[in-house]
C-alpha cells in the first residue's frame, strides 16, 4: 500500500489524465474491449479518473466532465466482471448535491482497490483528508471513510489514517480499522494508557505550552492540547493478515518545545545548515565547499538576512567578522571562490572554522523518530500497541524491516507473551 504523504502527488498524476478524454478512450487506454457498454456513456468526457485491473474484474472510477472545468457531483464506477464477462455501472451523487443521501467524495479518484467481493475508492479532498468508498463488486454502496488506505488485508480489513483538518493549528496521526463484514469501524492509534515515550514526548510540549500563557493560545485559534501535537508516518505501514499485526515508524515533532530563536533559525537558515553538513571539509574544505558557500551568502544577501545570519555568530566575534567580510565579496571575478575568500583571510581554509559554522548553524533534531507495533488490531478489546525509540529499535534489531518484525515470533519479542 502506498504512503500517502510522499506518493500523493504521483497518485494524482497517474490517476488523472492531462486533458479531458472520452471513456471509450479511457477503457482503450488501459486494453480493455469497450463492448457492452451503453454508447452515451462511452461517448461522453470523463475529467478525472483511475482504474484497477485484476484477475477478476476491472474497474475504472471516473468523474464525467460536464464542460465546466470542474469535477460535479457525479461519481461514476463501471465494472467489467471478466468471469463473465459483462460490465456493471453505478452512479453516486455527492451528499449535499440534488440528493443529500448519497455518499461524499472527493474531486479526484487517486485510488481503486479490490478484496474479494469488496472494492475500495479512495477520493483525494486535500493533502490532508480523502474520503474512501466501499462498495461491493455488485457496486453496492456500503459506507465512506473520512481518510485512505494505509493496508487492506486479503479478507476486506481496511487499516486506514483519518483525515486532518487541512488548517488546523497541529497535525497529527489517527489510525482506524473498518470492516466491511461487520460493517463496523473503531480506533486503534493511539492508544491510551499512553507508552511512556509518547507519554514523556506528551510532557515536553506541556512544559513548553504552558510557558506561552493562554493568551497566545487564544490569539493563535490554538486547542492547547499537548496530547494533539504534530506528528506524521514517515514512510510506508508494514502490515500482517496472518499474525493481524501492523507497524510503522512516526516522526514526533519537536519544534513545538523551541525557542523562539531557534525556530527562526531553522525557519531561515535551515536548507543553509543541511547544506553545509554534505560539503568535505575534512582534513580540509575543497573547493566545492566555497563554491556553497558563496552560493549560501548570495542568499542571504537576496533575502536581506545579513544582521539575523551574523547575529547568530555573536559568541564567535572571529568568524562573525569573517562572514560579514565574506558577504562583501563582489560576485563578478575570474578567481575561483576559494580564492576569493582565501585572500580575504587564509583560516577559511581550515577544516576547524568550517566545522564552528557547523555547530552555530545547526539545531536540535526537528523530530523524534519512533516505531509503533499493534498487534490484535482486528479484535477491539484486545488491542496492543508498543511504541519505541526508532534507536533502541535498530540497537535491538539492527536493520531488520518492519515487515519482518510482524511475525509471531518477533511480536513474541516486542510484547513479551
């Protein structure tokens, strides 16, 4: 299953042709025989759409193009069932539309999946939020989830993240469960009582937020709930029908518990540092590193950010007085770059002084990176999560991928029964 956060886009792209095209096209695009289906439908343009093929059916999802520019409030599924070979098709008015009791949707299908008699359409609302269809292979409408699909098991299980709220002041992962067969959903992350890492994380942005007092939080339209802070899957969920295990590994923001002057720091000179930490300095700069360099000034210069950049160097009058003469370099010169600032004083070649610019520049790590294990996740009562520093995890199992710690022995390990 794909991560949402870092394949969106491509989704997207791949789900919705450049230009408006005709389902006849669309079914000749994707190899399959248009006979069967009634002609107007065939004939008519279809703005956005995606499709599934699979040893029994194939599927295409699309939005028809009603000559506005803009996806309407129809979504139509057509189904070739290739067993028997004939095609079935639905059309779902939006909720809200003529006919408030049909389903929401999103303005593109960036998704279509397909589990035994259960189909799955995940409709893309923003970077935040999807609404997901679960239909049957009869085009039934069961119900819609407000998120998409992070794993779906071979018996219909959907494991799914919930939908954000796009501009909320935090942003934060929920994970769900609905099955189609009992046509229930509940909540499996996070889970109460909390692990003490989270729990500890959940205490360190308390501290910070009661430092700001609550008229920030009411001039800021801010929950003030530490328990709501930012976080987000970083990379794909490994998940186990066999064991009904999944896990995952979180990044936990801490930008939250910063100064100030540390947030501005990143905010500003953040893509400076991390560039600066991939130049060789060692066992002295090569000429690429001044290369960088200069290009890292001139960007401070075109954003009139000299005073903040040299007042960071405050506690190191030396190299301050280095940088401010370095910014005053004239950009128009047949001598190479380090050259230029070699003239200007010959301890830029010294591996010690790259390294303190390091060190000004740098900050605390933007986040905490942890590993989440449920286990159960298909029975409610009896669900387990363990959540663990993502180091004490490789300390533990070196680089062993998730997927491989999902086995029963492994989950032995991590639960301890």
């Amino acid at each position: 299953m794909m991560g949402r956060r870092t394949l969106l886009l491509t989704l997207v792209l791949c789900a919705t042709p450049a230009f408006s095209t005709t389902l006849r096209e669309a079914l000749v695009e994707n190899g399959i025989e248009p006979q069967g289906l009634d002609g107007s439908r065939l004939d008519r343009k279809v703005a956005s759409y995606s499709s599934l093929h699979d040893a029994g059916v194939f599927v295409i999802a699309y939005f028809p193009d009603d000559g506005s520019g803009r996806v309407g409030e129809l979504l139509s599924v057509d189904l070739r069932d290739k067993t028997q070979n004939a095609w079935r098709s639905r059309e779902f008015r939006r909720e809200g539309g003529e006919e408030v009791s049909g389903p929401n949707f999103g303005n593109s299908v960036t998704g279509v999946w397909r589990r035994q008699e259960f189909l799955y359409l995940d409709t893309h609302v923003n970077p935040s939020a999807s609404y997901t269809l679960v239909l049957t292979t009869k085009l039934d409408y069961l119900t819609t989830v407000h998120g998409w699909p992070l794993a779906i098991w071979p018996d219909g299980l959907l494991i799914y993240q919930n939908s954000e709220v796009h501009f909320a002041p935090t942003h934060y992962t929920e994970i769900s469960v609905f099955d189609p067969r009992q046509k229930r959903t509940w909540f499996i992350y996070p889970r109460k009582p909390y692990q003490p890492v989270r729990a500890q994380h959940v205490e360190k942005i308390r501290a910070a937020y009661q430092k700001r007092g609550e008229e920030w939080f009411r001039q800021n339209n801010h929950h003030g709930n530490p328990e709501l802070f930012d976080n987000y899957l970083s990379g794909q969920v490994a998940a186990n029908p066999s064991s009904r295990a999944v896990a995952f590994r979180i990044a936990y923001d801490n930008t939250d518990t910063w100064e100030l002057a540390e947030k501005l720091k990143l905010q500003r000179f953040g893509l400076l540092a991390r560039g600066l930490e991939g130049v060789p300095i060692a066992p002295r700069p090569a000429a690429s590193a001044f290369d960088a360099l200069a290009e890292w000034l001139n960007y401070v210069r075109r954003g009139n950010l000299q005073k903040e950049f040299l007042d960071l160097f405050r506690s190191q009058p030396a190299l301050q007085e280095m940088l401010r003469k370095g910014l005053e370099i004239p950009e128009q010169s047949e001598e190479s770059w380090l050259r230029r600032f070699s003239s200007l004083d010959s301890r830029w070649e010294s591996h010690e002084v790259w390294a303190k610019m390091r060190e000004v520049l740098g900050t605390p790590p933007e986040t905490t990176e942890v590993i989440g294990i449920l286990r159960n996740v298909d029975r409610e009562p009896d669900i387990e999560c363990r959540e663990i520093l993502a180091s004490d995890y490789e300390q533990r199992f070196g680089d062993l991928p998730l997927e491989e710690l999902l086995t029963p022995a492994r989950l032995k390990e991590v639960f301890g029964n």
